[in-house]
C-alpha cells in the first residue's frame, strides 16, 4: 500500500507539464490556423498568384490587393509587377538610396535615388568624334559607346553624345529651370529631381546624329539603327514608348542607357525596361 501511494505523488507534477503543454499547444495551432486562413482568404482573392509568379512577395500582399482592386483591368502578373517596382505608391515617395552602386545594373528612377556625394568611379571623356566637348561616361560604358559610334560610322550613321554623366548640382540647376519654365508638374514628367537622374550614374547618354535636334531623334536613319543595334553593345532604349508607367517617364527616343552586353540582350529580347528586369532577375 505505501509503495502505491508514493508512486501515485511522483506522477503528479509530470501529468501537470503534460496538461499546460497541451493547453499552450492547442493556442498555438488555433492562432495558426486562424492566421493560415487570413492569409489563404486574401490570396484566394488574388487566385493564388502567389504560386506562378516567382517574383512574389508574401510582404506586399496587402498592397497587391489594394492596387488589384484599384486597377481592376490588370492581370495578376501585371499586378505584381506593378507593385515590386513601386508604382502603386506616389512618385518621389517611399523612396530609398539605390543599390548595387558603380555596376552596371544600377536602378535610379522616381523611387531610388543617388545621395548628393555620388560620383560614379572610373570616369572617361568621350571621344570628340562621337560626342560634343566634355562628355564623361564610367569606363566600361564610354568604350562600348565608343564602339557602337564607330560601327555606326562605318555603315554611313552619325551617333553623336550631346549629354552624359551630369553630377547632381548640374541636375539641381537643370530641373529648376525646368520648374520655373514649365511648372512642377510638367516637369516631373520630362525631367528628374537632383538624385533621380540617371545621367548621375555616369552610364546614361543622349544622342542625335548631329543635324536634327534631339526632339526629332525618331525621325532620323540612325534612330531606326539604334533600335536595332544597341542592346549588341550593351545599351537600352531606357524610357521606351510602351512602358512610360512603368518607367515613370515619357518616351524618350534619344536616352540610352548602357547595362551591359548580356543584360541589354535579355531586356531587348523579352521587351523589358530596366525596372522589369530588375524586379524579374536583380530583387527576385
Ligand atoms: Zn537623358
């Protein structure tokens, strides 16, 4: 009888663990299964994208839903897309120092900006022969521009650079000569605030071909041969016709931007600007 009873005292303390683990257990299931459904629901609004877009992210999922209900007409793909570039959100907010800084792949627009003190490595000037005087381009850029000029040349077409790597004072000049000229608004749309310009990168060019002024670009032989042979060199239309939302800016014929021979190659083969490859092959 004693040695029953004893037994009986040391279960006890075991069988109170076991209960509380029980108790705290089935809390923890509840609450995941409740956050498991909260989740499940707002994706099911969204059909699931979560499971055919790679580039998906769980932390913008509130967001996706909103900008889907906004923008009714766009598939869940375009959605996404929207959403990982930023252009749900106004421009010129919730923005953030660019990353990837002095490589080729680097992203500035109305999101991602360049702080005042950047200055991008490895500065060249540009050949007199395909540019005006004192164009500088990052190295590896000026050489591939260089390149692509002369190949042009020898097929009867004048590229010629008439802007390049423009430092941030220049930039701050330059726009508030637009605003005052044009207005906020109007020159939002044309021109970028000092640190959102992509000429600060050093790897942004404008051209014309040296007779018409930049404004008619698109309508010269060269404009047609740049279209065709850029992105052999390494260099993007950079604000194309068909992706002004995407871009944040209207179409500019004359801007090029150089990203380097394999990026250039995929973007002109999938038709993607530069922000689409970045949300698709740099964040993904
Ligand atoms: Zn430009």
């Amino acid at each position: 009888m004693r040695r029953k009873k004893k037994l009986r005292i040391k279960k006890k303390p075991i069988f109170f663990i076991l209960i509380i683990f029980l108790i705290f257990g089935s809390i923890l299931i509840i609450k995941k299964t409740t956050f498991k459904t909260n989740k499940e629901i707002k994706l099911n609004e969204l059909n699931n994208i979560d499971k055919e877009i790679t580039y998906f992210d769980y932390k913008k999922l509130d967001r996706y839903i909103k900008y889907k209900q906004k923008n009714k007409s766009l598939s869940n793909k375009e959605v996404v897309m929207d959403v990982n570039i930023g252009i749900d959100r106004d421009y010129y907010t919730h923005t953030k120092p660019s990353k990837n800084l002095n490589t080729t792949i680097i992203l500035v627009n109305k999101y991602n900006y360049l702080k005042k003190n950047y200055i991008p490595k490895n500065l060249k000037d540009v050949s007199l022969k395909y540019s005006r005087s004192d164009m500088k381009l990052v190295g590896e850029a000026k050489e591939a521009y260089e390149k692509m000029a002369y190949d042009a040349y020898k097929q009867k077409y004048r590229i010629n650079a008439i802007s390049s790597y423009r430092s941030y004072n220049y930039q701050v000049n330059l726009y508030n000569r637009y605003k005052q000229k044009d207005g906020i608004d109007a020159a939002d749309k044309y021109s970028a605030r000092a640190g959102y310009s992509e000429h600060q990168t050093g790897l942004a060019i404008d051209i014309d071909n040296g007779k018409v002024d930049f404004n008619n670009f698109e309508s010269t032989k060269e404009f047609k041969w740049m279209i065709e042979n850029a992105y052999k060199y390494g260099f993007i239309l950079r604000f194309p016709k068909d992706k002004e939302k995407q871009t944040g800016y209207q179409y500019e014929p004359w801007h090029y931007r150089y990203v380097g021979k394999k990026a250039a190659k995929y973007m002109y083969k999938n038709n993607l600007c530069l922000e689409e490859y970045y949300v698709k092959k740099i964040e993904n």
